[in-house]
C-alpha cells in the first residue's frame, strides 16, 4: 500500500492571502491513518489560516485538500465535519447553560442525526454512552454538574469528550492548552493521545511547549512566513538548521539539548 493510500488528509499547494499578506503558501503535507502530528511555528506563521481551510472556515485561494481522497477545499465546515473531520475546543454558545453530561448527549444526538426535537432537558438519550465518554476523559463525577461551574482545565477535558462524541476521524486542535501551566499542558495532551491512539483517530494539533511536542509527536512540520519549512520526526525537526534559525530569529529557542524532548 503506498502511503498515500494510508492518509487521511492531503493537502495539496494550499496557498491564503489576506491582501497582501501570504498567510499560507504553496503549503503541501499529508496526515497518516492513527498519525499525531504537531504543526509548529512562529506567531503569525499561518498555522490557524491553515487549520481554518482544513475545517472549512476559510476557502482557500488555491491549491486542494483531500479527505480521504475526497476533495474538501470550501465545502461548509459541516459539511466537513460530516466527513469525521472533528474539531476540539470549539465549545457551544449554550455549553455554560447546560449540565456537563447534557453537552456530551447533545454532541451524541447531533451525531446521530437525531433532530433536535428529540431532544428535552431530563432526557436519557445516551446517556450510558455520556457516561462513558465522561470516563475516559475523568470526568464522570461531575456528570450532573452545571458545565459553568467547571475548572478551566475540566472543560477542555469536557471539550474532548464532546469531540469523541462525534466519533471523527481526524481530530484538529488549534492551540488546545491556550491558558494552561505546563503540568496541565502535559496532562491534556497525554491524554489525547491516549484516546486517539486506541481508536486510530488521527490529530493535527498546534502547541507552543516544544516539550510537549517533542514527548508525543509522531511527526512534526513547522511553518514560518506561511511556508512549510520542514516534515519530520523530532529528531529532524531538532537538527534542522531552518527551523533553529527561526526559533532563534524570534528569540525563542526550544529543546535544542539531546536531553530534553528524548522522551518519546
Ligand atoms: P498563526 O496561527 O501561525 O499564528 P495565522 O494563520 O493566524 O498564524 O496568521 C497568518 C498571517 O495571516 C498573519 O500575518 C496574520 O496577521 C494574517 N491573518 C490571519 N487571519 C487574517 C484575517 N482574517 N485577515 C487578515 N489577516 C489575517
Ligand atoms: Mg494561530
């Protein structure tokens, strides 16, 4: 089988501007069957312009993206996410006003196309699946609690049930733990990675700690200036004289020591 026959998302010379800025150019990679792959980069690297053409927020000036062999490229991001391509951390306007366990039945019902008629506030629908979706992320006891009660470091796991819920195929993860201290950065990714890698989820995810892209990428591309300056493992990604010089040009170095980032 040749690897593109295992890919899940191909993106083919995707190229964005927004007047004269080039936020994504000529932008081509591919995300395997089961893949965990961080896309790094400076601030304005064109990291979320890309994830936005992915989940169909934006149209891409030129270029394709294929999902499964299946061209995407500006199709209505539910059209999308009608494909298993997911997103995470994309929380409904009515989440706070909801229990927590209500979030994850709703994500379930609107998965399985139930209409929302069905739907009234003390229903049981799914809720053994809820429930179950709340434990692998540790959050079953607080099942009944009122969502906007909930620590900032709970909704994102809340987040992530929802985000199973709809059972995708590709999970994208714009900046997941914006906001958290590294322990909790650590912890959420962890655990992502846990629960995509039993069900063969793929995940494109952007992180700032280079620490934690380091201990659990599977692959790594970075971008800067909208191009896609290197595709490899962390190993390449460390070594490579481009991508250092970048990190050094923004005066933010990352895990350049053997040591640090060895953990895989
Ligand atoms: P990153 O996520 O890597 O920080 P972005 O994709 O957000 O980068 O931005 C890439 C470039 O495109 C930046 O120069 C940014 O200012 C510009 N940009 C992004 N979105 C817009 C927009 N909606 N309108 C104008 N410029 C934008
Ligand atoms: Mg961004």
């Amino acid at each position: 089988m040749s690897v593109s026959d295992l890919s899940v998302l191909e993106l083919r010379a995707l190229s964005k501007s927004f007047g004269g800025v080039h936020a994504v150019r000529d932008v081509s990679f591919e995300i395997g069957k089961g893949e965990f792959l961080a896309m790094i980069g400076p601030n304005g690297a064109g990291k979320s312009t890309c994830f936005n053409m992915i989940n169909g927020q934006l149209a891409p000036d030129s270029g394709e993206i294929l999902c499964e062999g299946r061209s995407i490229a500006g199709l209505a991001p539910r059209d999308i996410w009608r494909l298993g391509v997911g997103r995470t951390f994309q929380v409904a306007a009515t989440f706070g006003s909801m229990t927590v366990i209500e979030n994850v039945q709703m994500a379930l019902i609107s998965h399985t196309r139930e209409t929302f008629r069905l739907w009234r506030p003390a229903a049981s629908h799914h809720r053994g699946r809820a429930l179950e979706l709340l434990a692998q992320v540790g959050m079953e006891e607080a099942a009944d609690r009122p969502s906007r009660e909930l620590a900032y470091g709970d909704v994102k796991r809340v987040e992530l049930a929802i985000a199973l819920a709809n059972d995708p195929r590709l999970l994208l993860m714009d900046e997941p733990t914006a906001g958290m201290g590294a322990g909790e950065r650590h912890g959420l990714i962890e655990l992502v990675k846990r629960l995509v890698v039993e069900r063969g989820i793929s995940v494109l995810f952007t992180e700032h700690s280079m620490d934690v892209v380091f201990a659990f990428a599977d692959r790594i591309i970075v971008l800067a200036r909208g191009r896609l300056i290197a595709d490899g493992d962390a190993a390449a990604i460390r070594d490579n004289a481009e991508v250092r010089e970048v990190y050094f040009g923004t005066g933010k170095t990352f895990a350049l020591s053997a040591s640090q980032g060895a953990k895989a």
